[in-house]
C-alpha cells in the first residue's frame, strides 16, 4: 500500500508541476499586460512639412484614404495615379487630353504644365512625361483649343508665345512666327 501512495503522490506532483509550467509564466506576467489605445490617424495629410519632420499621425502622401470620425484611416476606392513619374516639385497647373488621327491610326496626347515646363505622354501602357518646353513664365495654367491634329495653347500669364502641339508627330512649334524683320510681319501656321 505504500509504494502505490508513494506513485499517486509522486503523480499529483508531477501534474502540479506540469500545470505550474504551463501557466505559471501567464499567471507571472498577467499583472504586465498593458493595453495600448488606437493609433491615432486623425493629423491627416500634411503637404506642408518635409516628410521627415511630419508627426506620426499625420502623412505626406494619403492617396486613396479617409479618416473616419473617429480618426481612423480606410481605404477610398476610386483614385490611381496614371503616371507615377515625379516630374517636378511644383503643383501641376493645367491637363489636357488629345486625339489625333493619321487615318489609318489614332493617336493620343496627354499634356501637363507644372512651374516653367510643359510635358506630355502619349502612351497608355507604362506612360511617361516627356518635357517638351521649359523656360515659360512660372506656374502660369494654360488655355487650350483642338484644331484637327493640333492643340493650340496659351498661357494665362501672356508673356510667351502661343504654341501648338501636333499630336501625330509628337512636336511643339510657335503658332505665331516672325517672317520678315523689316516690316514686322507675323504668319501663323495653321493646319489645312
């Protein structure tokens, strides 16, 4: 009879024992369990700020979001950047979109300005800037007229010539050009 008492108590120790191990370390550090509160979104989108000095509740960049009431941030649906190419550090001014027709071909035209350049894209897949005018009058927006193949554009600040863009070929020439010196002369090139 002693030798079974002597296994079942051997058998309660090794089950206190196992239980002990099992959570004696969550019983040890239950009174360490902190609750950390929400993180707070609500500073929002912050354009002013050096993106390096912005608070931790604010974003340089909150493309597709919006904060909740209660300064949570989700997800908005229906914004993308079609070109995610970073052309210049100023706001872009003015957009344009074209089309052109070869006749056998439709082209397309993306134009933008932003501060003293202006640039366009006419392809749809992987569509880059491509400056092709710099040195107009700063953050200027630009007016703009589509004549067959042609875009004609001018600049709200009218100090610098006004332009036109052929889709088709792709080039920027001056609408207006100077022929003859002596008597000031002025010929515009219009398409026919």
């Amino acid at each position: 009879m002693f030798h079974q008492k002597a296994w079942v108590d051997r058998n309660n120790i090794l089950w206190i024992y196992i239980v002990i191990l099992m959570f004696g370390g969550t019983i040890a550090n239950a009174q360490g369990i902190v609750e950390i509160p929400p993180i707070d979104f609500g500073g929002g989108l912050n354009l002013r700020s050096s993106p390096n000095l912005i608070a931790d509740n604010e974003s340089p960049d909150m493309l597709n979001m919006i904060n909740t009431l209660d300064g949570a941030s989700i997800k908005r649906n229906g914004s993308k950047r079609y070109i995610s190419q970073a052309v210049s550090s100023f706001p872009v001014t003015s957009l344009f979109r074209a089309y052109g027709s070869t006749g056998t071909d439709v082209r397309k035209a993306l134009i933008m300005t932003s501060a003293d350049s202006i640039y366009f894209s006419s392809k749809d897949i992987s569509p880059q800037f491509i400056k092709i005018s710099s040195g107009s009058q700063r953050n200027q927006t630009y007016s703009y007229a589509q004549m067959g193949n042609r875009i004609i554009l001018t600049g709200n600040g009218l100090t610098d010539p006004i332009r036109q863009f052929d889709v088709v070929t792709a080039s920027m020439t001056d609408l207006l050009v100077k022929t003859d010196s002596s008597s000031n002369t002025i010929t515009a090139i219009l398409p026919i």
